[in-house]
C-alpha cells in the first residue's frame, strides 16, 4: 500500500533526505514509494504539489512519462524544453504533477508499468480531490502516453505525446528492451504489440491531442504518429499536430508548451473560458 504518512510530514521527510534536489517555485518534489499490487516491488514516483497546495481542494493531474534510459526525475530536475515546458504548464495551471518510474529505464509502458500507473491513478485519486488527468511524456514517455491512453482512454483526459510512437509492430528501436517489457517479441506476441499501439485505435482518443514530431528523427521516426494525427484531425476537432520538417528526436520549449498550452485550455481551464480552434 502506498505510505499514509499525513502530506506535510511527507514533504518535510523528502526534502530532508533529497536536498541535493532543486525544488520548484510551487513546492518542493516529494519521492513516493509503494508495493506495486501486480508482484509486491517497491516502487516509486515523484510528486509536485502546486504553490499552496490543499489536499482538500479539488486539483487536475499531470503524469509525466519519461524516456528510455531515464527515471522518474527527468520531468522533475531536467533542463530539456520538454521537462521545463511540462513544469511550468502544470504550475501555471495549479495541477498536482507527477512523474513515475513505471517501471523506470526500459519501461515502454508494459504490462507491468500498465498495472503500476493505474494503481497510482487508483490510490491518487482516493487520497485527493481530482477532477482532471492529463498523461504526456517525451520520447519512449511519448509513446507511452499513447499506449496508456489506447489501452485505458476512460482513465485520461488529455494526453500529449513528444517525440513518441504509435505503432510498436512497425517500431524498429529497442527491441530487446521492449520485448522484455511487453513479455516477448513482435514476432511472438504480435497482438500485444497491437494492443499498445496507438495507431490501431483512433476512435478511442476522444479527449484533447496534441504529438510533436521531427520530420528527421532517427531513432523514434514520425510516421506512425503522422498518420495517427492524420486520422484524428477527422475524428476529433481537439488535436493538435506540430511537426517540423527538419526537427530532429527532441520537441524545443516552445512547441512542447505549445503542445501543453493546447490540452490544458481544454481541460483544466475553466467552462467559462471557451477556448475557439484556432491553432489547428
């Protein structure tokens, strides 16, 4: 079970034991630590409350999903356009901000990281008052947004993808990681790889979109996610698509806010702030 600990002494607790860690303008990071419900590990993930957090308010969430080879302090202490943009977008809008190992380095968003974001979903949201969940992520973050959302679209209402896939069959990169994530290879387990990609499943992205891509990346090419946005400009008035030409595997500070920006105002933002399509 996830440590009931009151929140204050929590934070005094975490920024005891990390104060080599940089805290925000809105609060200070506090690490959590959990027995994951599918096989009984420790687990973590880093919580960002807003400037004058309430646990008796009602507040959105932001996930942060991380990238290959990263952990769940990416989104809390990188400098990357990404990292910043997503800190300073959940801080502009007063949202409780976390960013999970989800298994950590190799993730992927397999069955086990599926199993452990649904069970921070699952006890968030019985400790605090939330209303809204966006899941955005960068690089294997990115492509995990997508599968989360794919596999559990009633979970999420906003999701943002940088730099990300969404089709694992046609996915070339990383597939001894991936493989021991999902529990074999595409070969072996081919519908698994189905069921995790994005690009098979348009009609369950119903909720605000918004993916980045770079017309030059190598290493997440942006061709699943291309055709993905294409399907869901007919599908869904609420996506968004910033795709650079010459951009290469990151999404700068400027369209990752841009991407952010897009989502939120249709979430988080109030019903009486109508937001007009404009950016489309």
């Amino acid at each position: 079970m996830f440590n009931k600990t009151p929140f204050i002494l929590l934070l005094l607790l975490s920024l005891a034991s990390t104060s080599s860690v940089r805290a925000e303008e809105q609060g200070g990071p506090v690490e959590v630590t959990f027995t994951a419900r599918l096989d009984g590990t420790e687990q973590k993930y880093i919580l960002l409350p807003p400037t004058g957090f309430d646990p008796e308010k009602t507040y959105s969430l932001m996930i942060a999903l991380h990238g290959h080879g990263a952990d769940r302090w990416q989104f809390i202490n990188s400098e990357r356009g990404e990292c910043l943009a997503a800190r300073d977008v959940a801080a502009k809008y007063g949202m409780l901000y976390i960013s999970p190992d989800y298994r950590a380095s190799t993730s992927w968003m397999g069955p086990a990281a599926e199993a452990d974001l649904l069970q921070i979903l699952d006890e968030l949201e019985s400790q605090y008052r939330i209303d809204k969940t966006i899941v955005m992520g960068g690089s294997m973050g990115g492509s995990s947004a997508l599968t989360f959302t794919a596999l559990h679209p009633d979970r999420v209402d906003g999701v943002v993808s940088l730099n990300g896939t969404a089709n694992h069959l046609e996915y070339e990169q990383f597939q001894e990681f991936i493989a021991a994530s999902y529990g074999g290879t595409k070969a072996e387990i081919p519908l698994e790889y189905k069921r995790r990609s994005a690009e098979y499943w348009p009609e369950r992205f119903t909720m605000p979109v918004a993916i980045t891509t770079g017309g030059k990346d190598a290493l997440v090419p942006p061709d699943s996610c291309l055709r993905l946005a294409a399907i869901l400009t007919k599908l869904n008035p609420h996506t968004l698509l910033i795709h650079r030409p010459e951009g290469g595997h990151a999404t700068n500070l400027e369209d990752s806010t841009a991407a952010l920006e897009f989502v939120c105002k249709r979430v988080v933002a109030s019903e009486s702030e109508p937001v007009v399509d404009k950016e489309q």
